[in-house]
C-alpha cells in the first residue's frame, strides 16, 4: 500500500486540527484500486474485477486504518468477495451502495427503530453483496424491491433478528447460506427461475437447506435394497431451516423433489442431502408453471395452509401423513386421481377447479375425491349415480368452505349428493350448467356465493333438500331479478345482491395527472383505465401489489376480483420552477411553496439514477429548517465536492403523507479555485473575526446570513460603513446584493 500526504483545508487552523491528512492508495485485486483518505473516511474502489479478500486481510496497513472508513465509493464494474472483508468497520452508520449494487448495511444501523421498519433495498439494485446484511442487529424485514437479480452467499447470515423476507420475481440467484443462523425467521418470499431453485453452489448446495444451514447435520449411516437386489450404504447429511420458519412462498417456472433432496451415487453407496425441519412449516404458497411430483407435499407432514397455482397430475398419495392440513388451494389441476385427497382429515377449506376424480370433461362424484374405506374419524357420504347406483365415500368430516376456481364448466347428476356437512359454497362465473340433484341433501349450506351475472341452468331438483329458507344465495350486483326468475335459483328466500367488484387506482404523485375510467365493475367485464400526465411530469407504468402490469397509458384487463393499481408518473427533469444557486462545496435550493404540502423532502444525488446520496433534509410547510419568504421557500446542503454534477430530487408531502408533487434536476459545483476567500463588490468586503463578522463599503444594502442547514440567522441593513455582525461559533452563507460568502465563525 502506498501513502501520501494532502494538505487540508483553512478548517484545520481554524479548529486546531494536524495540517495534513494521510491517503493510503494501493491494488487490491486485478485491475481493482483503492484510495482511503482517513480526514474523510472516504474508500474509493476503482476499476473492474473482485476484490481480493486475501490480499487486504494481509495488509498491516488496511487493518490498522479500515475502522476510519465512513463511506464507500464503488465504481459499477466492481464485483465483491465472498467473505466478510468490511468487518471491524465501525464508522460505518449509513447503507453503502452504489448504482447497481449493494455493498454494506452497518451492524448496528436504526437498531432502536428497526421492529418498526421495513427496510427497502432501493431501486435500481440489481445485487445484494455477499455478507451485505451479515448479522445486522435489529433488522427484522427486508423487502427487495423489483429489478434486483442476485442476492450473494451468507448476504443475511447471523441477522437473528430477522423474521421477514422477500425477494421480487427478478431474482436469478441466491447464495448458499444467505440465511445462515437466522434463528428467528418466520416467513420467506422466494423467487427462482428454470428448473433449479437457482442456488449458489451445485448438488448439494442446490438443495432448499443449504441457504439457511453452513454445514448440516450427519445422520445414522442405512443400508438400502433396490429392486434389483443391490445393497448400498447410505449416508445421509441434513441441511435444516430455522425452526422458527412458518411459511414458505415459491414463484419458479418448476418444483420437484430433488430442489428438496439431492443424491450422489458411487458404486456401492449413496450420499443423500437433506432439507431438515420441513415439517415444522405451517404455510407453504406454490406459484408455479409445473410441479412433476405432487408427492414432494408429503415433505412438509404438519402444513396447515398449502396452496398451488398449477399441478399437472394430483397423485394418489400425494398428501400422506399431512392430517394436519387445514386448507388446500388448488385452482389449475389438469387431472386428479381417486382417491388423491383420502389422507386428508383434517381438511376445513377447498378450492378446486372441478368436483371429482379425473379432468374437468370426466369428472362426476365429489366422493370420488375420497375413498370408501371406513373411517370413524370421517364423515360417511353415500352418493348415488345417474344410473342409479350408489357408492359410500368417508369424506373429512370438518370440510365447512368449498370454491371451484373460475374454468369449471358443469356439476353433473348427484355432484355433491349428501355433502352435508359443507356450509359454503362458491360456484365460478364460468359455470353454465347445474344438473340434477347436483346439490341434493346439502342441508348444511348455509351461503352459496354465485360469480356469475348470468345464471347457470338448474333443474327444479336441483337444490333438493338445501334449506332454500335459509340458505342465502349471494349474487353479482344487478343480477338478482336474473336469479329470481330462473329455474332451480327461484326458490331460495334469500337472493342478496354482492357489492360490484371495486378497481381502486391512485397516483405515486398526487398531482401528477389524471385518471379516466369506471371503478366498479362485474365479474368479467372489461375493465379500462387511461393515464394522462400534466405538464412536467410523463406516465411511466400501471402497478399492481409492486409488479409492473402495464407500461401503456391505457390498460386494458378482465376484472377477476378487486384490485389496487397504482398509476407512476416521473418528473421531467428541470421542468420545475426550483432555482440552485451552486457554490464549490454546498448548493442552495429556492422554490415556490406547494399548496396543500406539510412538509417536503429534499435529496441530492451524485448519480442519475439517484441511488447514491449526497445530502439530504427534510423540513415542514413553514419552512423550518429553512426561511419562508412568502410564497418561497429555501434550503443549503453542503459537503459536496467542487467541479462535480449532482442530481436532486423534490418531493412535497400532504398530512397523509402522500406525495403530491415531485421536482428533479440538476446542477455543478463550482471550481474551489474561482471562489475566493473574500467577496468583493465594488467596495463590499466581508471577513470573519472572534464571535461574529464584518462587513465593510455596503452602506445601504441588505446583508443576509444563513446557516449552513439553510435557516436564516440575521437579515439587516447595513447602515454604517464598517458593521459588525455578532454570530455563535459555526459555519455560514452571507449573502450581500448579488455576492455571497461562504466563513466560519470561531
């Protein structure tokens, strides 16, 4: 490492500080620079390519100075090790990122506030860098907000605080051990792609267990028989969740038993890598393109709530050993078998997208489902067929709650014959026939809920033995005179009219456009909405639950339900009426108060994407901690360098907290150089002495002192040829006539 000296600035007379600060430069990696200026506490990274872990853990200078590191500066091309190389670095109290990746969250950073804060990695991000998070005190959530695509190994390890987690669907790859030693995680939102969970390492490392266990477990050595008569030693390794991990939710284009499992064969044994603690999982959420093995359920023996977008085959034997199930949610099954559902006996809430064993054309008796093997602890339904047979199934005797998706078409003769032990039944819009005695002795219904504005065809035995006296038949708002004059539906007392499906948009930026279109519709109807911006602002997208559903500024969709869409409008950069007065080191703002604002967020940027932050204030409506003059409003952030462009970006505020207006711009310092360190106007000069200033040749003008947070300390006019100002110890703007002066009162 090589070190130079800097001479420091007038600060260090004037505060007594050493006349020159040390800067240590070296390499530190190929094609990797660093500069470390120990006044600033400023790392500066340059180049491109990986750091080198080995080569700073065996630098005696790096280690006897990485604890002055304040702030890192990382240039794109970047790439992080995968070790702990930031530990020790205490001085560290703000998120260091750069524009595309995340590179350190301080230990200790807003502990005291973290159980109520929900940390947003920002826009923009695409990587999170290996030990990024790594036992972060305090941090409970973390949100990843879209666009991110990489989380690095151990990124979250030892956050024993951390309960919450979610990854956007952008996510490609997740390190292995990213959540090593989170004891206390209770819900993760995992996004994969392909066929793989995408995990950090191969085989073993691919496993679901190996993000959350560093070295896994050795079980009892098995021996094992193949079909073939071959016997095979078995050496089993067990990679376990947090015992804490409640839910689980996947997004992947797939779903299989080795994402969970994975075996290496020899010529004589077998090592197998196991994901322990799925058992203690209470929620699993599959939103996924395909799973090929249903059977993979099986896994996780005491879930409560599983719910599964897409299955191909739903597999006799898929549900062994999960009595505890509670709710199965399974809207997109393309064939089911007999018997597929018979090991669930505790089953409350279904959703199926039709009623009985086969495809949705085949499909006849809900029974079919079940079994009919005698079972005390099930309820024992004998169901008759068209043809006049009848067959005795042993369905769960707390089953209460069954929806058929939208895609069901018919409910044939003697669907849910006897099901009396259901209370609530939804039927889709998609429904146009109801056959004969589909619902006959469902005495136990008490509400069946109809999508459909137009009703589907019944028989007048249909709804045999349904108590129509009591049983409320909820509708589409509209539809209920439809209802009441069809066949079947006619004899329920009580037709009740559903509220209209409600589609609520509001705007990212209150002010920024308007919105044209309905709010409510009915289930399948066209819903359009059209955006359009006003002037200083473009419409950017329509999002819905932080997912982009649309880029175009009319969007078009079928209402399936009630939905909240966001409509984002953008400022035009420098289409505002904000004014910047640039110095060398600090900038000041001027703008015109926004009606309705309580208070306004002010941040400057030193990248156009605006992810890296200079400065920042915030401040209310009467413009404290700056000076409200009338209708305008000012503000100063300093410390910025000299000769650099920066970003800002303005945001107003309503008392809802709501943004209602937003400006960007840019602007440049100036050159240090071209400042000098006296104003001069005509005869004007002003310098600074023991407890305040003096200001000489401005009789008759109006001198303006401000502090450096942009609140105003003296406005006067100058009445003597020589005036002295009295000022507390610090730093300040004096503004004279058209010329300012940037001192430091001692």
């Amino acid at each position: 490492m090589k070190k130079r000296k800097l001479l420091t600035a007038m600060l260090a007379l004037w505060f007594g500080l050493p006349s020159f600060a040390e800067v240590y430069e070296g390499t530190c990696g190929e094609n990797v620079r660093y500069s470390l200026d120990t006044e600033t506490g400023v790392l500066a990274l340059t180049g491109e390519g990986i750091i080198s872990y080995s080569t700073i853990y065996n630098d005696p200078l790096w280690n006897a100075h990485k604890k002055r590191i304040k702030q890192i500066k990382a240039d794109d091309g970047i790439k992080f090790p995968a070790y702990d190389w930031l530990s020790g670095c205490d001085s560290i109290v703000e998120p260091q990122y750069n524009k595309t990746t995340f590179i350190y969250m301080p230990r200790k950073y807003k502990a005291d506030v973290w159980s109520s804060y929900n940390y947003g990695i920002p826009m923009g991000i695409k990587t999170v860098a290996p030990y990024a998070f790594s036992s972060c005190k305090g941090l409970m959530r973390v949100t990843m907000n879209g666009g991110c695509e990489e989380v690095g190994n151990n990124a979250f390890s030892n956050c024993q605080d951390l309960q919450v987690v979610s990854f956007p669907g952008t996510i490609k790859r997740i390190g292995d051990n990213a959540f090593y030693n989170c004891k206390n995680l209770r819900s993760a939102t995992l996004y994969y792609v392909g066929s793989s969970l995408a995990f950090g390492g191969d085989g073993k490392y691919d496993i679901l267990g190996a993000m959350f266990d560093e070295y896994g477990d050795y079980l009892p050595d098995e021996t094992e028989t193949d079909s073939d008569g071959k016997v095979w030693k078995v050496y089993k390794q067990e990679y376990k969740l947090p015992e804490t991990l409640e839910k689980l939710v996947f997004y992947c284009d797939s779903l299989s038993m080795n994402q969970f499992v994975y075996t290496e064969k020899s010529s004589s044994s077998k090592s197998v890598y196991l994901t322990g603690n799925l058992d203690l999982i209470d929620t699993l959420l599959v939103y996924v393109d395909t799973i090929t093995d249903t059977k993979l359920f099986n896994q996780f023996t005491n879930l409560k709530v599983l719910e599964a977008k897409r299955v191909e085959n739903l597999a006799n034997g898929s549900f062994t050993g999960m009595e505890s199930l509670e709710k199965l949610t399974l809207p997109q099954v393309k064939t089911m078998e007999e018997g597929c559902l018979a090991d669930l006996k505790g089953l409350k809430e279904l959703t199926l997208p039709f009623a009985g064993a086969g495809s949705a054309s085949t499909a006849t008796n809900f029974g079919t489902l079940f079994n009919g093997i005698a079972d005390d602890s099930k309820k024992k339904v004998i169901q008759f067929m068209e043809d006049g047979s009848s067959e005795a199934y042993y369905l769960p005797a707390g089953l209460e709650k069954l929806t058929l998706s939208e895609g069901c078409e018919a409910l044939s003769f003697g669907t849910f014959y006897n099901c009396n032990m259901l209370h609530e039944l939804t039927l889709p819009s998609t429904l146009y026939m109801v056959g004969e005695k589909a619902l006959y002795g469902c005495a136990g219904l008490t509400d069946i809920y109809c999508k459909g504005a137009d009703p589907s065809s019944a028989y007048s035995n249909t709804f045999e033995g349904v108590r129509v006296n009591s049983c409320k038949l909820h509708v589409p708002h509209g539809a209920g005179e439809m209802y009441k004059r069809s066949t079947g539906w006619k004899d329920f007392y009580y037709i009740e009219e559903e509220a209209p499906i409600t589609v609520a948009v509001t705007k990212n930026i209150e002010n920024a456009g308007v919105i044209y279109g309905m709010n409510e519709y009915q289930l399948g109807e066209t819903a359009e909405l059209k955006a359009v911006a006003h002037s200083g602002y473009v419409f950017s997208a329509w999002t819905e639950d932080g997912q982009v559903v649309s880029e175009e500024e009319t969007y078009s969709f079928v209402v399936e339900g009630s939905c909240n869409l966001i409509a984002v409008f953008v400022p035009v950069s420098g289409s505002n009426s904000v004014e910047t007065e640039a110095g060398s080191t600090s900038v000041a703002f001027t703008w015109e108060a926004e009606e309705g604002a309580s208070c306004y967020e002010l941040n400057v940027y030193r990248d156009e994407a605006m992810t890296q932050l200079a400065g920042s204030l915030w401040f209310d409506a009467e413009g404290n901690p700056v000076k409200k003059r009338s209708t305008m409003l000012s503000a100063t952030i300093d410390g910025l360098e000299a000769s650099t462009g920066y970003y800002y970006c303005m945001t107003a505020y309503n008392e809802a907290d709501q943004a209602i207006s937003q400006y960007t711009g840019t602007f440049e310092t100036k050159d240090a150089d071209a400042i000098s360190e006296t104003l001069q106007d005509d005869v004007v000069s002003v310098r600074a002495r023991s407890g305040g200033i003096v200001i000489e040749g401005a009789v008759g003008k109006v001198v303006t002192v401000f502090t450096l947070s942009g609140k105003m300390a003296v406005q006067k006019k100058v009445e003597n040829q020589t005036e002295e100002v009295t000022l507390e110890r610090g730093f300040y703007i004096v503004k004279v006539g058209n010329g300012s002066y940037k001192t430091v009162v001692k």
